[in-house]
C-alpha cells in the first residue's frame, strides 16, 4: 500500500501523474475502493422507467454488492441488500412486481419497507424486530435513481453541487428510454473513467465526433466534470434535426451545442439536444468493468420511431467500441513491468486530475 500511504493532493501543472500500476492491478487496493469508494459515495443504479409503480423493484449487483430497489406502497423507493438476514439468499431475482419480497430458502418474507412480514398461519420462530433487511439509502435526481450504502453518508444533493441546476433545461424527466444494453470490458474501471474524463483522444480515437473538440469549455470540480462543445455552424448533423426531434425548453447554449458529465463515481453522460447517452459503471473485479448504456430521446411518437433511433444506437455504439478495442491493452500493458506512470496533460487532462485527487481522497479516508 505503498502509494496509498504515501500520497498528498498534486498539482497538475507541476507534478500531474497517471497513476502507478498498483492502483490497476492490486487486489488491495480494490477491495479498499469497493469499501472506501462504492460502499461510501452516492452511486448510479439506474433509471426510473425501470419501475411501473408500487411493488415494483429492480435488482442489480453494484460493485459486487446484491442491491434491490423497490418502490413501496406510496410510491417513495426504498432500497436493501438483497440478503435474507436468516442465510443470505437472495429476497427477489431479476425485476419485477410483487407485494412482498419473498425468501425461497426458508420462505421469510418482507414487506416493501424490508420488515419481516407474518401472515395469518405462517409458522415462523424469527422475531420480526432481528430481522429487517439491511436498508441502503436511495435518492433520484430527475430520473436517474442513485443509492449510499452509507447510512450515515450525507444527502445526494452535496454530491450534485451545481449540477442539477446547470442542467434543469433538459427536464430529463420527460425523456423516454428507448434502449440499453451492458458492455463488458476486461479493464479495471478507473480506466474506463478516464478514459472517459479526458478531452484528449478523442481527435485520433473518434473520427465521427473529432469535429467538435477543435474548442470545447470544460470545468472539473467537487465530484464532476463537464465538457461543452458548441456544434459548428455548418454542422451537417446539427443542421439536418427538424424542430419536433430536439427537446423543449432548451436555451440556446443547450440547443447550440453537446455536453458532456462525469459525476464521481460511476455515473456520466454524453447530450445532444435529441439524444442523451447515460452511463452507469460498474466495477465487477480488479480488471473487469460492466458500463451499462441507457438511450434516452425526448418523448415524442418521431423521436421514439426506429428509423430516428436506430442511426443513434448504431453511432454511439461504434464510439463505445473504439473505446474498448483500446481499454484492454492499456490494462495488459499496465500489468508489464515495463509500466511507468506518464505526464498528465495539464490542459487536456483536467477531468483526469480532478478524478484521481477524488479517488485518493477516498481511498485515504480512516475506515
Ligand atoms: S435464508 Fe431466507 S429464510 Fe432462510
Ligand atoms: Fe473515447
């Protein structure tokens, strides 16, 4: 743990590094970050359309933790790990409806606020107040649900900052999810954030979207960074969108031009006024990362019609997969003994810095 130990805040400017190889490939150091990062900062689970109202729930393994979320009978959502208290087997599968959260082992259940339910003629020795489920807290921000394992961990809202109000213009709530999918790449998941955070590889990376990095305004601070690229004016995507595909109420900046978020730790998104590409990541091993990618139009019948939104899967995805023919390598050649870290770029790599200040920070907190 000899970085960990070691570590004080740097400088871009004067001393900016990527980080050493343990960082990438230490089985330690990635049980500490599931620990200090994913089980104490406020994490991206998904987004509301994936409840239908009361009894509904999803569940998911979040940095290898069993999580479901439910929304209860007055509609609030509630969280737990998903971990009967009698012998850990899971309370539900997959998503769905029900009224109850049902063990299958020795069939305890539990209402939708976690507590140990007992219906008429059910033999059970279990005292109701030993046996909750282990509650998680859960908040929304628009329609993105965000989870603290922390009970203790202050509200989503600090970890926002400003973001919320930067953005209120694109009212994500009325946008419609038209599609997801889970990739997988064998990379430990700070690589995929930043990979993610710079504004650097995308002119050689990315020939279909290098056009728009000529002049872009980034600010990384607190827990995010954002990047704003203004279309250029004889843009030929920009110019070919009819009015009813671009989304209401957008100022101009909005209108004008694509923004991208990464919010610590494992949310981000890419936006366009006709598209929004949100992320969640997941880190499921030391070099192992799940992303999972929702598409999201504003709601209306020709935003939400295939022949609008098939170009838009077909173009996001092939940026995602530039991003992981690349990822892999990196993590093979950061487990070589030839690995030294590099200079990070003082001006293209500012989300990059602002990240691993932010994983340090964590990672050095007392337990
Ligand atoms: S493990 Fe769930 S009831 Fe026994
Ligand atoms: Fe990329």
């Amino acid at each position: 743990m000899s970085f960990l130990t070691a570590w004080q805040p740097q400088s871009l400017t004067q001393e900016g590094r990527t980080f050493p190889a343990e960082m990438y490939i230490s089985e330690t150091i990635y049980q500490r970050e599931l620990r200090q990062i994913f089980g104490r900062a406020w994490c991206y689970v998904g987004h509301v359309s994936q409840l239908q109202g009361p009894g509904s729930y999803f569940t998911l393994d979040l940095a290898e933790q069993p999580l479901v979320i439910v929304q209860n009978q007055a509609g609030a959502l509630r969280g737990f790990f998903n971990i009967c208290p009698h012998r850990a087997v899971p309370v539900v599968l997959g998503s769905g409806q029900c009224d109850r959260l049902s063990c299958r082992y020795h069939t305890l259940s539990f209402d939708l606020e976690g507590q140990l339910h007992e219906s008429e003629g059910e033999q059970t020795e279990a005292n109701p107040a030993e046996y909750p489920l282990r509650p998680i807290q859960v908040e929304t921000w628009g329609p993105f649900i965000f989870v603290n394992l922390d009970l203790q961990a202050g509200p989503l809202a600090d970890q926002l900052g400003e973001l919320p109000e930067k953005f209120q213009r694109y009212r994500f709530d009325e946008w419609a999810r038209i599609h997801s999918v889970d990739y997988w790449t064998e990379t430990n998941w700070k690589l995929y954030v930043e990979n993610n955070v710079e504004s650097y590889h995308e002119f050689s990376v990315h020939a279909s979207i290098a056009r728009y990095y000529q002049a872009t305004q980034a600010e990384a601070r607190h827990h995010y960074y954002l990047q704003y690229a203004a279309f250029p004016p004889d843009d030929p995507d920009y110019a070919a969108k009819p009015p009813e595909l671009i989304s209401p109420g957008l100022g101009e900046p909005e209108r004008t031009g694509k923004s991208t978020v990464s919010l610590f730790p494992n949310f981000a998104w890419i936006v366009r006024p006709w598209i929004a590409i949100i992320y969640l990541i997941d880190p499921q091993g030391r070099s192992r990362t799940r992303i999972r990618w929702d598409w999201l139009v504003p709601d209306s019948p020709t935003a939400r019609a295939a022949d609008n939104v098939q170009p838009l899967i077909e173009f996001f995805d092939n940026i995602q997969q530039e991003d992981l023919n690349l990822l892999p390598a990196i993590q093979r050649r950061i487990e070589s003994s030839g690995y030294r870290p590099g200079r990070l770029s003082p001006t293209r790599e500012v989300g990059t810095h602002l990240f691993q200040e932010l994983v340090m920070r964590y990672l050095t907190r007392p337990d």
